[in-house]
C-alpha cells in the first residue's frame, strides 16, 4: 500500500484527503496540521447563549463555481444549504463620511446615468466611467495591474471609490499590484464580448437570468450550522474511512529524499521530533512557506506573493440600535481616501438566516489591507472600540454592541502581484520535473476562494495518485 502525506488542515488539504481516500487507489494518508484544528482560515464562532453562529473567517462560498456544491453534496449536506436574504439587497459604499448606495450595474459599474449620483461619483466621475463605452477595444496583450486596466477604462474616480473597494477588497490588496489574470480575468472576457465594460454591465442588468436569480439560489452560499461544520464533516468522513492518519499540532519542518520516497521532518507542538516517510504528497500551505521546507529537496521557484495581513471585528447589537432605513443593508465599502481603521462590514444577520435571532444585529467589521494597515497594531479592546465608532458614526447606531470578538489572521491573504500565474506555472513545471508525485495546492496559487481551493485540493490529489501508480 503506498502512503501519501498531506502537509496543510485547511479547506485545501482536507479536500485533498478526501479525494485521495475516495479513488479506489490503495493508498493510506496521513495529514500534517500544525495548528490543534483543522480548517486553516475556515473558523466558525458559536455561541449558544446568544445564539449566534458567525464566520470570523471566509463567509460564505460562491455557488456559481462547481467545487462548492459538489463537496456539499458529496458530504450529504445540500438540504443544510443556506442562500443570502434576497431583502438584504442594498450595499454601501462610504464618501465623505457619509453611506452612499452603491451604483446600479454589475461590479458598481454604471450603464446610464441614473446609476450613481453625487457624492459617491461627482458628475464628472460618472461621465468619465460612462465614456468607457466609447472606448476603443484595446486590450493588454500580457498582464497588467487590475488598477491600471480599470482606470483606463472607468477613470481614477470610479477606481478609488467603487472598484477598488469592490475588487480589491476581497484580497485585502492594492488594486494598482494586484495582477488583473489572477484576480477578475472576466473583465477582459467582458469586454471582448460587449465591446466595454459599461455596455456589459446594461446586458447583465438586462438578462432574464439576472432578473430570476433574486427568486432562486443566491450568489454566495454557506450551511446552517456555518462554514465549520463542513470542515467537521470532512474529518468525520476522513475518520470513517480507517485509512487516514490525522497528525495535529504537527508541523513539518523540512522534507528530503529517502530513495526513491519523501521523507517528512516533522515536530510536534510539544517539541517531539520525528520522520515519517512518503510515496507523495500534497503540500497545501502558503507558497514562501512551500518553498523554506522544500529546500532541502530542491529549490522551488519564488511564486512571490504578498500576503497581508487582516482581522475581523464581530459587533453584537441589540436589533434596537439601528433605525429603519438600514434594514436592506447588507454591508458597506470603504474607500482608502476615507482614512477609517476598518475597510468594510457585511451585516451577516441581515445577509444570513440562521446567524442569529431576530431580536439582534451582528456586523463584522473588517481591518487592515496592504499600504493602510496600522490598526491591526492596535490591541484587540482598542480595535474593537475603533471599529465600534466608526460603524456608530456611519449608520447612528443607538446603542454600544452588547458582545465583540476580534479574530486575527496573520499574513493571510495572497495578493497576486503581475505575472503572479507565470511564475504559478514555473513553481509547478519545476516540482513535476524534481518531484514528480509532489503537488502544491492551496488559496497562494490559484484562486483564493474556498471552491478554487477546493479544486486545487482535488487536482493535486489527483495529480499524486496518477504518479504513485497506486
Ligand atoms: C478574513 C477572511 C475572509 C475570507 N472570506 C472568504 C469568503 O467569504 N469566501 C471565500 O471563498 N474565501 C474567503 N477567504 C479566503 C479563504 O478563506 C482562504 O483562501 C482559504 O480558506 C485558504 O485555504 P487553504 O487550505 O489554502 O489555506 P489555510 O486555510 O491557510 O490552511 C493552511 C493550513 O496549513 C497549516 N500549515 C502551515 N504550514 C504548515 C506546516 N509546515 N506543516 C503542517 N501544517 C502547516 C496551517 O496551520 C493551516 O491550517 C477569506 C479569508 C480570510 C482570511
């Protein structure tokens, strides 16, 4: 029976367990998590005596990328499926202090204009965005930063107070270092069909499919009883299938060759070294970190990502403290100009059926993205009371939250630079060529989504068992 290692617990790793134990490959796994838990970014809060249930990580998966559904599926948990509120349905960005509804179209871009109106874009700035359509269809012949794409086409103004917010905010990045073929490739897709992305957009807001897709399942998905508990139901799965050994508080220091196998240096949180030897392997953890315990097997070429730094701040109101006029919200956008410790929030009771009872309202608040990222120096009472304010201060919240939690999660998010998926492409040819039943996988190479993670997972996994033969 061959053995293959997996170094990673999270949604990655574990999704590469699982299809390694799924195949009818004789194979035995065993998984290295260096933290106590599995799930990595993935971390749900429950607490029963609010009855809250709460993502301090991810939030939520987008349902139109196929990985999601199927792993739910195949753990048996489609009827725990949970689709966003379609009321909540208003997002906000902020402009001179103040909540402006985000414009009307696809990604905030608008079409005509009625879709936006000073202060969020001055009368300039919206007719800027909206001559993007009498552009010609000039497209970037390699890849360039998602900022300069996008202030091309829509101007600086739309950048700095919809696109960059949106766009970039999802990787807490800087959307003028962010590589546009890693992060929204689809807008150049956009333009080649429509001929710009303002005449996208009208089609988009058009289409019957857009129009019906309030009425059906929502864009983002997650399961009742939160993120976590798929993350439970994959090491239930992985338990029951007897041929998985799952090595918590174990990190893998380094990794060498044992003829015509791998040998894995491992050390436990308690300080106990040991070896354990492998047919192959799916190394699901941050690249850089990939790369240090690989070299004494070979260098890895440099992927190179920033990964930066965020927390996110849980603010429990009671529903009292909010007037009448926010109750479609279902977050809002920080723009950099804005200068504010915290970056957005998403208003998960208003989004989310099952987060909590209605007779209150959780935000989280998030903070720190690359170039404005002092507060996440600040201790956590003291970002709790920044964040507070600030959320206080933009929707005349009544009363203070009545619990809070922050969660830290330290170089956390990959913000592919330019290039970033040639160089994925080298790291990967180079390791097939040095070690060939050897897979990197995980959110620092090709999509940091968990669906996108999930199929790196499944890929690898895939990848390894073809080398092994098993
Ligand atoms: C605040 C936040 C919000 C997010 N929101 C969303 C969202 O709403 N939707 C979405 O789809 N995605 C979201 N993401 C992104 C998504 O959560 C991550 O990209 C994804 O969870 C990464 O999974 P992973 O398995 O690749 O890595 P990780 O979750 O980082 O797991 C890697 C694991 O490897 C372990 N490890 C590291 N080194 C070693 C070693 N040497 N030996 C053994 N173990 C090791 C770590 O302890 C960790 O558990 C969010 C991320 C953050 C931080």
């Amino acid at each position: 029976m061959k053995r293959v290692a997996v170094v990673g617990g999270g949604i990655t790793g574990l999704a590469a367990c699982l299809r390694l134990l799924s195949s009818d490959a004789n194979v035995r796994v065993v998984l290295y998590e260096a933290s106590d838990r599995l799930g990595g970014r993935v971390q749900t809060i429950r607490e029963p005596h609010l009855g809250i249930t709460v993502e301090a990580g991810p939030d939520s998966m987008l349902a139109r990328k196929p990985a999601a559904m199927r792993l739910i599926e195949a753990l048996g948990m489609a009827d725990d499926v949970v689709s966003t509120r379609p009321e909540a349905s208003e997002t906000y960005i902020v402009r001179d202090g103040s909540l402006c509804p985000m414009p009307k179209g696809y990604l905030g871009i608008p079409f005509d204009p009625s879709c936006a109106r000073p202060p969020l874009l001055s009368e300039a700035g919206l007719a800027r965005a909206l001559a993007e359509e009498r552009l010609p269809l000039e497209l970037p012949a390699d890849d360039v930063a998602l900022g300069a794409f996008l202030r091309s086409r829509l101007g600086d103004e739309w950048v700095s107070y919809v696109g960059e917010p949106l766009m970039a905010g999802i990787y807490a990045g800087d959307i003028d270092r962010l590589s546009l073929l890693a992060t929204w490739p689809s807008l150049l897709d956009l333009v080649r069909q429509h001929g710009s992305l303002v005449a996208a957009s009208r089609a988009i807001a058009a289409s019957p499919s857009r129009r019906q897709a309030g009425s059906s399942r929502s864009a983002f998905i997650t399961v009742r009883g939160g993120l976590a508990s798929i993350v439970e139901r994959m090491a239930d799965r992985l338990a029951q299938s007897g041929r998985v050994e799952i090595r918590l508080g174990a990190r893998v220091q380094a990794v060498t060759r044992r003829g015509p196998a791998y040998r894995f240096h491992v050390e436990t949180r308690s300080g106990e070294r040991f070896d354990d030897d492998a047919d192959g392997a799916v190394i699901a953890i941050a690249p850089q970190d990939a790369r240090a315990m690989l070299r004494p097997l070979f260098e890895l070429p440099d992927v190179d990502t920033h990964h930066q730094s965020t927390a996110t701040v849980v603010l429990v109101y009671a529903r009292t403290a909010f007037g009448p006029d926010l109750a479609r919200a279902s977050g809002f956008l920080v723009p950099r100009p804005e200068g504010m410790a915290i970056t957005a929030t998403t208003w998960m009771s208003s989004k989310w059926p099952h987060v909590s009872p209605e007779s209150l309202t959780v935000i989280r608040a998030y903070v720190g993205r690359r170039g404005q990222d002092e507060a996440l120096a600040l201790p956590d009472d003291e970002l709790v009371r920044r964040a507070a304010n600030e959320v206080g201060r933009l929707t005349g919240a009544r009363e203070h939250p009545i619990w809070t939690r922050v969660t830290r999660f330290s170089e956390a998010m990959p913000n592919y630079g330019v290039g970033h998926l040639g160089r994925v492409a080298r790291a990967e040819a180079a390791l097939r060529a040095s070690c060939p039943s050897m897979a990197v996988a995980g959110a620092g190479y090709r999509g940091v989504g968990l669906p996108d993670c999930v199929e790196q997972g499944e890929r690898a996994a895939d990848h390894v068992l073809a080398a092994i033969d098993a």
